[in-house]
C-alpha cells in the first residue's frame, strides 16, 4: 500500500512541476486596426534614402513621416484641419496619377514602393488636396515629402552625412 502513495504523490509532483514549467500566455493582436486605410506610391530611390536618414536623425518612422509630410502639404494648399471625414464605405473616389511608361528593362527600375497606412482625417485631407492641386496622389505625395524633408534639412543624398 505505501507504493501507491508514493505513485500517487509522485504523478501530483510531476503535474504541479508541469503546470509551473509552462510559460505565461502572451497577448495577442486581434485582427488588423479597421479604422487605418493603406497608401501606396512609388518613390525614387534616393528620397528612399533620404526617409531612411529621417529615420536615423529624428527617430520617426515612415507612416510618421508621410503623415506629418502629408498633412503639413495639404495645410500649404488650403485644405481645412477639421474636415468631415466621411464613412469607411462612403470614402470618395480618388483619381490615380497616370503611369509614366518607360521602355527599359525592369533592372533599370530607380523606383521603390513606399506602403503606410493613413488615418481617416489624413486620408480624407489628402483626397481633397489631389482635388485642389490637380494631382495623383503619387504625385502629391513625392512632393509632400520632397518639401518635408527639404524643411528637416536632410540632403539630396543621404550618404553625404
């Protein structure tokens, strides 16, 4: 009899030692944040550079950056601060740049894709701004910031640094 006990004891030991062995549960995101809307351009490789050095200097990063770049260009072309910012399925069309076609070889490409994920108000003052100047958002954003990084006196070529 005193070896069931013993087994007995045992097999609580080794599941008490089990259960402490485990490690904590870790939190975990639930799905993506539904109020954020992607932005996709294209930018030369060398302003690539220029928001990698922004980067380094300020400590910001892209989505950051091209908020900032974004919302202080739209304020320069008259677009309001507080604009209604209209519902995710009510979102106006926004017309895209044209592509400027190149026939070279697609090594020759000197583009890079520029992704980040814009709020509801930064979203809605850059489709009005593409609206008052005329341009794509491609377009306006290049030159957002191309002027932003221009006023962070970061150089046309970063590796002068």
């Amino acid at each position: 009899m005193p070896e069931a006990q013993f087994s007995e004891h045992a097999q609580q030991a080794r599941a008490a030692a089990a259960e402490k062995a485990k490690p904590p549960a870790t939190r975990r995101r639930i799905g993506k944040p539904k109020t954020m809307y992607p932005l996709n351009v294209r930018i030369p490789r060398d302003m690539d550079e220029r928001i990698t050095a922004a980067h380094e200097r300020t400590g910001m990063g892209p989505q950051t950056i091209a908020h900032e770049a974004i919302n202080d260009y739209a304020t320069a072309v008259g677009v309001p601060e507080d604009l209604p910012v209209p519902a995710k399925d009510d979102r106006p069309f926004r017309e895209r740049t044209p592509k400027k076609r190149t026939y070279g070889s697609a090594e020759y490409n000197d583009e890079r894709q520029f992704s980040v994920r814009l709020n509801p108000l930064t979203d809605t003052r850059l489709t009005a701004a593409c609206d008052i100047t005329g341009n794509g958002p491609q377009d306006f954003v290049q030159t957002a910031l191309n002027i932003w990084l221009h006023r962070k006196k970061i150089p046309y070529s970063a590796r002068q640094d």
